[in-house]
C-alpha cells in the first residue's frame, strides 16, 4: 500500500469535513449518545479499506450534510449504533453486521431509507424478493464494480451470474444488443419488481417494466407501434408484443417466436370454434386466400401494417 501525499490529504480533508459538519461525534454532549451512535471518524482507525473508498460513496454525502439525525449519518446509517462495537474492540455480534442477518432483515435496513420511490414500490412482493435475493446480492456498497448505481457486478453478468440461461438467448442470431452493450437487462425489466401490467392480464408479469403507465416498454423504443390506430390489431394491445417476438433473441429473422410467419398467424386466425381466450371470435382467413400457393404464405407481404394501421382495416397499408 502506497500513502503518498494524496491520501494524508484527504485524511485531513475529512477530517475538517467532519468537525464543521457537527457529526455526531462532534456533538458528544447532544444526548445521542443515550442511542448509542458515536459517529463514523472512529470506524477509520480499524476499517481503514472500508473507509478510503467511501467517499466516492452516494452515502458519503450524509456526513457531510448538515442537520442529519445520527442514526442516518455515514456507517451508522447502516450499521447502526456503533459504541458497544468499539467498547468491545470489535466483533461481528456487538454491530448490525451484514454476513449475519437475514435476507428479510438485511432489507429493513435499505428500505428504511430507500422505501419512497416508485421504482422500487412494489420490492416487498417482488419474485426476487419471494426467492430470498436481497439488495445487498445485486448491490456492494463497499466494492461496486460500478460506481453508478453501486453494482456487484457490470448489470447484465450480475443478471447471469443467477440467471445463466438467459445469456444463451443473447447469442442467437437475432438478438438485442445487451452483451454487445447497448442496451440493459433494467431497459426491460424492473429488478425491484414490476408493477401488474395491463397487457397480457393471464400471464406471469415476469417482472417486466412499465414505460408509460401501463404500457410494454418496448413502446420507448420502437414508439412507431406505439399508437393508437385507426385499426389496431388486437393481440398487439391484448397479448403484447411477445405473442410474435422472443424479447431476448430468436434463431428468426425480426425476433419471430416462428420460423414461418403464416404459422404464428394460423394460431389464430384458423377458424376454429372459439376455444379460450386467444381463439375467440377472430376473424378466419379469407376464403381467396389459398394457403397451398406459396404466394399467399408470406402474410405481411400484403398484411404490412399488422402493428396496427391508420389507412386500412385490413392493414394493407
Ligand atoms: C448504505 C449502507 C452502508 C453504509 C453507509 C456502510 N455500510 Fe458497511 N456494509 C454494508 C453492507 C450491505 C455490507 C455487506 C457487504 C456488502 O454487501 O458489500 C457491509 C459490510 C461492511 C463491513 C464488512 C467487511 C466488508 O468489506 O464487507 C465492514 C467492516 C463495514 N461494512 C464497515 C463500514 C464502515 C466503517 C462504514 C462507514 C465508513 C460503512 N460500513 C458504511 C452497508 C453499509
Ligand atoms: C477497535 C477497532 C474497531 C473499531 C474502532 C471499529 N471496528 Fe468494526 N470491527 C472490528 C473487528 C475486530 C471486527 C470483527 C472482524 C471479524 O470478526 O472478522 C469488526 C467487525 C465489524 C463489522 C462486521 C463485519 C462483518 O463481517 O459483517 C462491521 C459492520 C463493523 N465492524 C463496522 C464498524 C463501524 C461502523 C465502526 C464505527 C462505528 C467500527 N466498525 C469501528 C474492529 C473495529
Ligand atoms: C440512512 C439512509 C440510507 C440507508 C439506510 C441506505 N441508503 Fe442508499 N442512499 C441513501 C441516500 C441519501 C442516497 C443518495 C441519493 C441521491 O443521491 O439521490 C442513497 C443512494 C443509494 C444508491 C444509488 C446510487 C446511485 O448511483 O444512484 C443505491 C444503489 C443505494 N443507495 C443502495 C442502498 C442499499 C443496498 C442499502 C442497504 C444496504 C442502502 N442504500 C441503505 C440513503 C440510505
Ligand atoms: C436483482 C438485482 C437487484 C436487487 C435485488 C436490488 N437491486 Fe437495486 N438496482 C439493480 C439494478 C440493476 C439497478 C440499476 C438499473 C435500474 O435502475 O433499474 C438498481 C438501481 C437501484 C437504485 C438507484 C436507481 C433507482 O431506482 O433509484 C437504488 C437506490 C437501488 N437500486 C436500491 C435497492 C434497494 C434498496 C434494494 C433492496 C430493497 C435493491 N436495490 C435490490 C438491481 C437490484
Ligand atoms: C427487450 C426487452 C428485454 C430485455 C433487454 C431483457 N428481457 Fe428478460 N424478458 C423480457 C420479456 C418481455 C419477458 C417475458 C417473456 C414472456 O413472458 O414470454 C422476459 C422474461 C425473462 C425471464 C423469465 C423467462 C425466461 O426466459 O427465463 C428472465 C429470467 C429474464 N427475462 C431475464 C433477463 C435478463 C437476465 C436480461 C439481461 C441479460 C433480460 N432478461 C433482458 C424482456 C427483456
Ligand atoms: C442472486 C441471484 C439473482 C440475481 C443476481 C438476479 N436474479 Fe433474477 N431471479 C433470481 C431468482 C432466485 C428468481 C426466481 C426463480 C426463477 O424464476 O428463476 C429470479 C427471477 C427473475 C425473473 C423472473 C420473474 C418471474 O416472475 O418469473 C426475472 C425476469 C429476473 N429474475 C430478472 C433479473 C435481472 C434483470 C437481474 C439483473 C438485474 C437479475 N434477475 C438478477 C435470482 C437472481
Ligand atoms: C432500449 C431500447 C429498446 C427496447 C426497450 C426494446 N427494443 Fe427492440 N430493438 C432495439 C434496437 C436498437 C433494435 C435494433 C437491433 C439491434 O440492436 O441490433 C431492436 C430490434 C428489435 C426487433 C427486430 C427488428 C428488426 O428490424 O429486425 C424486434 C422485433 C424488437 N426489437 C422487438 C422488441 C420488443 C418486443 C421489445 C419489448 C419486449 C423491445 N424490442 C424492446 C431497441 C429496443
Ligand atoms: C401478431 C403478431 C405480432 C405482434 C403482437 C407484434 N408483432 Fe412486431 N412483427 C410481427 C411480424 C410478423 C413482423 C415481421 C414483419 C415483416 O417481416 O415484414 C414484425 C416486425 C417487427 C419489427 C421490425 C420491423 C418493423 O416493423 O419495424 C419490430 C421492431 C417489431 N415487430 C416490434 C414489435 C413491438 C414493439 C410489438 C409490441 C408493441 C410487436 N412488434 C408486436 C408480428 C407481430
Ligand atoms: C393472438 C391471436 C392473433 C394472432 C397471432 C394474429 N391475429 Fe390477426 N387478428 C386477431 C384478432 C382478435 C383480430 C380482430 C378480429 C376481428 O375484429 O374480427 C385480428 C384481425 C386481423 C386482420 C383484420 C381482419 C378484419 O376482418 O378486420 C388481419 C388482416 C389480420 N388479423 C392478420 C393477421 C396476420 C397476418 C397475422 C400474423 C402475422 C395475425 N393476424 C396474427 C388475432 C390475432
Ligand atoms: C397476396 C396478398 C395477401 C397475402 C399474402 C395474404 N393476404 Fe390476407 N387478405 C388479402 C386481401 C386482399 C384481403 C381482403 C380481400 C379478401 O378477402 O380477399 C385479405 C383479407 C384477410 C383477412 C380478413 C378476412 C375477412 O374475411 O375479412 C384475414 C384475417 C387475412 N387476410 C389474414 C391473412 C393471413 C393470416 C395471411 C397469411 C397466411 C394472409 N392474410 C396473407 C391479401 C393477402
């Protein structure tokens, strides 16, 4: 370890930042010391690894802060109370150390801060927090592979480190671009837990964000299907964009959960008696079309518009 000029520096930088900033240690003789809480500067003269980087820490900002109640000041913050740590000289059972408590009580601690946005609003019944995956398996405070955020890992090999299927459907032909980097796992999905949508009300939600309210988030990109139409065709509102497309990537051209088109089309529009949900009441093909001849195997040659159109009910157009 090197302890050139730079870090005496800072020592001394933090220091001041400390005392002008009536840290609670500073205010020994306020009364806090009843709950227990001493202040962050002594955590330094053991923990010194922790504390060098913890500046660069979002969380640095509360010892710097004026007017914050101790227990929402620096280490203690999260650690809580820190005096009968340092009376004892230590030790994981005298503080709220994070090796030892429960995935459920490891996010009390976050959430009693972290609890008002919206983002996160619905954490508690999320299918990660259902499994036991706390905020503190996807987030390091202490050593984040990425500054923004405070991630463990970069965002997508976070996902694959639990989710080690998926990276396989990021490697088909026609894919989007996540490994490559230009988009994210979060572009889609909502790791803290997505709200119901509205589109395919039967499915699993899968923890798919909501753009707009109440709207597939795909929409934020590709907003030309977004609407609305003239003429909509249904199962692009109803059952949503994965009805057709593999979100993630597909051995098929344009994401297609099929490799010929008038197949994914016949699942519907078929003429069968109206079973269920997704065969009821749809339009059967035209009795022109003629499914022998090639010509009319290629629906959206003459069906071009079939995100829905503002021209033609048929979608010609
Ligand atoms: C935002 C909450 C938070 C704050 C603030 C915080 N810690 Fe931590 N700390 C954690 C979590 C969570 C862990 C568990 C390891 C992890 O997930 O990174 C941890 C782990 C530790 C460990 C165990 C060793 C390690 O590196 O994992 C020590 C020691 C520690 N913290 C000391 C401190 C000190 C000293 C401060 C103030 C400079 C501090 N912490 C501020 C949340 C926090
Ligand atoms: C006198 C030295 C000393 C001081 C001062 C001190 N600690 Fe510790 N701390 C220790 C020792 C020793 C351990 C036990 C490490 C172990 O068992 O691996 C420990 C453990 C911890 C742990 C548990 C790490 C884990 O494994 O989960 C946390 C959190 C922690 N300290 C935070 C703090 C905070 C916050 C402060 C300031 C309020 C502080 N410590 C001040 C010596 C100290
Ligand atoms: C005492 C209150 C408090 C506690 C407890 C707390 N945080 Fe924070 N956290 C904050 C504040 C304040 C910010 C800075 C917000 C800002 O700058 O907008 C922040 C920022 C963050 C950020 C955002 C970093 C960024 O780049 O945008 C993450 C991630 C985070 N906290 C995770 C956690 C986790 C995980 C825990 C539990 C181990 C935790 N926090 C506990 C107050 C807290
Ligand atoms: C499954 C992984 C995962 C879990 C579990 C997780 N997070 Fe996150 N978190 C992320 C990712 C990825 C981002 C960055 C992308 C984004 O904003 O969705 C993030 C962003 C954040 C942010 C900053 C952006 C924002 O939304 O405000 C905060 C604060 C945060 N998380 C806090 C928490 C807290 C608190 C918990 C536990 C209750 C938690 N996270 C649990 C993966 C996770
Ligand atoms: C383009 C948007 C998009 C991106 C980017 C995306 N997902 Fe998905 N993901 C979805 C949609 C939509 C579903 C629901 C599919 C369904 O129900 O048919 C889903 C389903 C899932 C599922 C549950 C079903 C399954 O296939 O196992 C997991 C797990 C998952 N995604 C993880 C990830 C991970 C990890 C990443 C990043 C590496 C990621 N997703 C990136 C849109 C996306
Ligand atoms: C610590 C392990 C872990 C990490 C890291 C993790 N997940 Fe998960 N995830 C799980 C578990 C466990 C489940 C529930 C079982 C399952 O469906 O595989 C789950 C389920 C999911 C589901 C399916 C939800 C459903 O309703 O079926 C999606 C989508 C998902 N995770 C996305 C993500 C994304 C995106 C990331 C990265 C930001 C991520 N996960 C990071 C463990 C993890
Ligand atoms: C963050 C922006 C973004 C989001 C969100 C997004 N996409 Fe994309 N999508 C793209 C980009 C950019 C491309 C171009 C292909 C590339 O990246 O190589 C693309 C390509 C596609 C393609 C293939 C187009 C072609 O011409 O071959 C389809 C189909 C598609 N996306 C459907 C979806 C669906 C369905 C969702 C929601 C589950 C979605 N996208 C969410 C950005 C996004
Ligand atoms: C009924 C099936 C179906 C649904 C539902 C559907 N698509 Fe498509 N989509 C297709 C077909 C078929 C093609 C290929 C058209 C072609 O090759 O001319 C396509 C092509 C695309 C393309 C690439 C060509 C273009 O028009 O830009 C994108 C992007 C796309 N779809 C996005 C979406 C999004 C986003 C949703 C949800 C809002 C969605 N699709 C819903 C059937 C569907
Ligand atoms: C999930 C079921 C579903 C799938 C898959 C589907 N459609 Fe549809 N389609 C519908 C429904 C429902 C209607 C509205 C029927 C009505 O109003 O009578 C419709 C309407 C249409 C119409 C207008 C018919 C009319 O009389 O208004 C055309 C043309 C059409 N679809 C073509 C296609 C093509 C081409 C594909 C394949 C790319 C396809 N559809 C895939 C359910 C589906
Ligand atoms: C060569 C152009 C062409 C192709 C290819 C084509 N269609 Fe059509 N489709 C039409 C025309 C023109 C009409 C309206 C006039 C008619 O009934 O012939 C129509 C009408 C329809 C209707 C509405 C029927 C009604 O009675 O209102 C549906 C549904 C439909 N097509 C679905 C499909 C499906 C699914 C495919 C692929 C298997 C397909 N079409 C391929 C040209 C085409």
């Amino acid at each position: 370890m090197h302890f050139g000029r730079p870090i005496k520096l800072s020592f001394a930088f933090l220091d001041l930042l400390i005392s002008l900033s009536m840290a609670p240690a500073a205010r020994a003789d306020t009364g806090t010391n009843t709950q227990g809480y001493i202040g962050s500067a002594v955590c330094r003269t053991c923990h010194p690894d922790v504390w060098f980087t913890f500046y660069k820490n979002p969380h640095y900002r509360s010892l710097v802060a004026p007017n914050k109640a101790p227990e929402n000041t620096g280490c203690e913050g999260c650690h809580g109370p820190g005096k009968s740590h340092i009376e004892a000289h230590g030790g994981k059972a005298t503080i709220k150390a994070f090796s030892q408590l429960s995935a459920a009580d490891s996010m009390n601690v976050c959430l009693r801060c972290h609890s008002e946005s919206l983002s996160r609003s619905n954490v508690r019944g999320s299918t990660h927090t259902m499994n036991g995956v706390a905020c503190n398996n996807c987030h390091s405070i202490h050593k984040p592979a990425t500054p923004k955020y405070l991630l463990a890992k970069t965002e997508a090999q976070l996902c694959y480190s639990c989710h080690a299927n998926v990276r396989g459907d990021f490697e088909l032909p026609y894919k989007h671009r996540v490994n490559e980097g230009f988009m994210n796992c979060s572009d889609c999905h909502n790791p803290h837990g997505a709200n119901q949508p509205t589109w395919r009300m039967a499915a699993r939600p899968r923890m798919v964000d909501q753009a707009l309210p109440a709207e597939e988030p795909c929409l934020k990109c590709h907003s030309d299907k977004r609407g609305p139409f003239a003429f909509e065709h249904p199962p692009v509102r109803v059952e949503g964009c994965e009805m057709c497309h593999s979100p993630h990537g597909s051995t098929n051209s344009r994401l297609l959960r099929r490799p010929l088109v008038f197949t994914m089309c016949l699942e519907c529009h078929n003429g069968a008696p109206p079973f269920g949900r997704e065969g009821d009441g749809i339009q059967p093909l035209s009795r022109t079309h003629n499914m022998t001849s090639p010509q009319y195997q290629n629906c959206t040659n003459c069906h071009v518009s079939i995100h829905g159109s503002n021209l033609d009910p048929l979608f010609r157009r």
